[in-house]
C-alpha cells in the first residue's frame, strides 16, 4: 500500500530551481523561464496533514556544457503502528543547449519499499542501465532510446515562457519506462494564499502513462506557489526547515472511506453481491469488467454493482495474454524472469497444467508463506520473496511474478476493500489484490487467502498506479444493498 503513495509523492515534485545567473542565446528555455534562484522547498499534505517534503533545483556546469535536475522527496507515515519512511533522490543529466537530451541519470531509492540505486547512461543505442541493492548482484537493464529532453525538465515554466502548450517524454526511474507529458497554460486564478488573496498563473501538466494531471499555480515572479494533485493532495512552498519539519500521520484513518453504519449480513461471502452509491469517482476510472457494472445516477455520482461469483472456465497454461503482452511481462518490480522467481513458482505448480488451479495454488501459497506485516514494504519480487513479510502490495506483488512465470497472464488491482478495523470503525479501505487470466478474467486476493475475491473489493485502476492516488480522502460510498 505505502508504494502508491511514493508514486504520488514523486509526482508532485514536477518544479526546479535554477543557480544559473548569466545564460546564452543557446540555453535551454528552462534556464531562461522565471524563477527564483536556488533550490525550492514544498510540503507535501493528504487533507491539509502533512506527509512528506520534496525540493527541486537545477545545476548548470559551464565546463561541462550539461545541466542537472535534481529532485528529492521524503515521505513519512504510520501505516497502523509502524512508521513508514520513504526518501529518492532523482539526477537527471543533459546537455546545456536548446533541446539538450539526455546524457545520464541516477535514482537513489532509501528506506521503505528497499534500498536500491539506479544509473542510466545514455548512448545512440538507448540508456544502459545499472541497478545496484544491498545483498545483490549488480543487474544491467537495457532500455531504448528516450526522447526526454532538458525542457522536460520543468514543462510547465516552459510552456509559461513560450505562451503555449507543451509537449515532452520523461523516463519514470521508479519503473524505467518513458510517459508523454503535455503542459497546458489555463490562466490568471484568484487564490487564498496564508490568509492573503492572490493572482496566480495556472498550468496543468498531464502525464499519459499515469493518467494524473498536476496542477501548478505561479507568482508573477515564476514562484512555484502550490501544486494539486486531485482534492486532496497539495505540495505548498516552504522555508526548508518548515517543510522538513513534520509529524508522522496515521495513513489507515486518514485516507479510509468510511461507512455510516457496517454491511449488514454476510458481506464477505462468495457467492456475493453488492450495490454501492459512489461519490467522487472521476468516469475516467469507472472500470467495468465481468464484476463491475457502473450506472449514471448524477453528475460525480454512480451506482456500481460488484458481483464475486465461482467460476468454472479454464485453459491450459501458458496462456496468450489477452491484452497483447503486458500481464505476461517481466520488469524491474514484476520480476517474472528472476530464476528465484521461476525455482519457486515450478515448485508450487508441479505439473499442474490448468491455469485455474495453478492460479489457486499460487494464491494460497503466497496466503499461507508471507508474514502479514503492514509498513514493511519491497518494490521488487524478489525482495519479497526474500523477507516473506509485507502488507497487500507485496502478496500482490510476488503472486503476480509467480503468475507470470508459470505463462498465467496476470495483473495487480488496486482499489478499496471492506473491513471492520479495531475501533470498529466499518470503512473502506485501500487496498491491492490479483487479477488473473485464466480462459476468463479472475480476481483472486492472496493478502486474505480468497480464490475468489469477495463483493467488497471495489477495483479503481491497476498495477500500483499513481492515477487513483488523488483519489484517497476524497471519495464517500453508501451501501445501497
């Protein structure tokens, strides 16, 4: 769970300070657009709370002819009891010109979710990548050419300098793979700023591969002011030793959604069937399957049925992946083709051929082995595999792999799921389970041993995506029946 909230995190931090004082007729836009000089410093807050602090700045070296975006973001939270602490260090290299690619780029990722570093070089072949952690072998990755740029570097100030819209590719270090991003110059907009009215410039920046459109706001001196992410989540500029300075927030209650009175009956039976009034939920993640039916009942309203049935359909593995190849492949975090992966995965199929059961085995294995342990997250496979504890993201997370290399076309669903917590508080909370392909679309959840993922599982967006992020604190759910 606390990874969806780094990807928000890394979001959010889309701004850059410049140390630049004299530029040429040849530098980028970037160091010629508005700014204060130095590095920016922002608070990161979930519905006014504090969780985390990002700065951003830019170094330009004349002997060089590159320039450096340097970003950094530490988030801190309590996921129940244990307090969750996640810190990357992104710097991105290129050349000091107009249009100036991309030479090189380093990631360093510390605390929850594992320690790793990531250094990319770039050549007319593509980015050769390096990937170091604790206890490991080196990895090398190679990745195609990315067309980022050192304008992509701050979209949005580019796109106030040129009065018009923007269009760039980033490469997304937390997963290695590129998302277009486009810069939209919307206009003048009053806003209450510390208690004092002001006119700000609105930009919105809309990245593809997340589906999230961030939205900055700048002072007539190009100050970055405040960024929003959905309704409630905002980045505020800071003095650095005020934006450092936070509590840690218990996540569980803060971002839960929670019910007027419990699911009456047997809510988590299977088979099973809910009615639920959603409120707050964009159409844009209205994802209907053979589980999910939503209907328009007013504007920012719907009425989403959710139906947990035992199927019967099934095919032999290795499968073809409907979809055309993502839900079979292995990456960086998803590592399917891991030797780890594929040793424990033959080991728990046997010779089994049917991919329901397969599916099934894999669910409870991964069910019966893994300590439920919320806060203590991994973002690779293998590193679940090899501390065998987490909350939901890593059972989803390993089973999936496990999946994968069995030729099982699978996939991780985030979304709410209902529980009773100990204030016995009924609520929704946020959740990630597995979808499987088995000849049909399964959900199956590994955190709570379900080979049929019951009616209370509201699916929103899938594989750890950062798009239903703006969403927590946000929505309201009523049970209709």
């Amino acid at each position: 769970m606390v990874r969806r909230f780094g990807l928000a995190l890394a979001v959010l931090s889309l701004a850059y300070g410049a140390q630049a004082k004299t530029r040429t007729a040849e530098e980028s836009d970037v160091l010629r657009a508005s700014r204060p000089s130095g590095r920016e410093t922002f608070g990161i807050y979930i519905s006014g709370k504090k969780v985390g602090y990002t700065s951003t700045s830019i170094a330009v070296d004349r002997a060089k002819g590159t320039v450096a975006c340097t970003t950094e973001v530490t988030f801190r939270t309590l996921v129940g009891s244990v307090a969750a602490q996640r810190s990357v260090t992104e710097v991105k290299t290129f050349e000091n010109k107009r249009n100036g690619k991309l030479l090189a780029f380093s990631a360093i990722l510390v605390g929850d979710g594992g320690n790793q570093r990531l250094e990319g070089t770039s050549s007319a072949k593509g980015i050769a990548v390096k990937r170091s952690r604790p206890g490991e072998p080196m990895e090398s990755i190679q990745l195609p050419p990315i067309l980022e740029t050192v304008e992509d570097c701050d979209p949005a100030r580019v796109a106030l300098l040129r009065h018009t819209n923007f269009v760039g590719t980033i490469l997304d270090t937390m997963d290695l793979k590129p998302t277009r991003q486009s810069s939209t110059v919307i206009g003048m907009e009053s806003k209450r700023i510390a208690g004092v009215d002001a006119r700000l410039q609105r930009v919105e920046t809309y990245l593809a591969k997340d589906k999230l459109t961030v939205v900055n706001f700048y002072d007539a001196a190009g100050r970055l002011i405040e960024t929003r992410l959905g309704p409630t989540w905002t980045a505020v500029a800071e003095a650095p030793e005020v934006a450092r300075d936070f509590d840690s927030v218990e996540l569980f209650n803060l971002t839960r959604v929670v019910l007027s009175a419990p699911i009456p009956g047997s809510p988590w039976k299977v088979p099973g069937r809910h009615v639920y009034a959603v409120t707050g939920l964009p159409e844009s993640l209205w994802h209907e399957s053979a589980r999910q039916k939503f209907r328009k009942l007013s504007s920012g309203k719907a009425e989403l049925t959710v139906t947990a049935v035992n199927g019967s359909e099934s095919a032999k593995r290795p499968l073809p992946d409907p979809e055309g190849g993502p839900n079979l492949e292995s990456s960086i975090s998803v590592e399917a083709a891991s030797p780890k992966i594929r040793e424990l995965a033959n080991k728990i199929a046997g010779g089994e051929s049917d991919a329901r059961k397969v599916a099934q085995a894999v669910n409870r294995w991964v069910f019966r082995n893994l300590v439920k342990e919320y806060g203590v997250s991994n973002d690779r496979a293998t590193g679940v595999l090899e501390s065998l504890r987490g909350d939901c993201t890593e059972h989803s997370l390993l089973a999936v792999s496990l999946l994968r290399a069995l030729g099982v076309p699978a996939r991780r669903i985030d979304g709410l799921v209902y529980l009773i917590n100990q204030d016995k508080v009924p609520a929704f909370y946020w959740h990630e389970w597995v979808e499987a392909y088995v000849g049909e679309w399964i959900q199956l959840d590994p955190t709570f041993g379900q080979d049929v993922a019951d009616a209370t599982h509201i699916g929103l967006g899938s594989e750890a995506s950062a798009q239903i992020a703006p969403l927590m604190g946000s929505l309201a759910i009523q049970v209709l029946e």
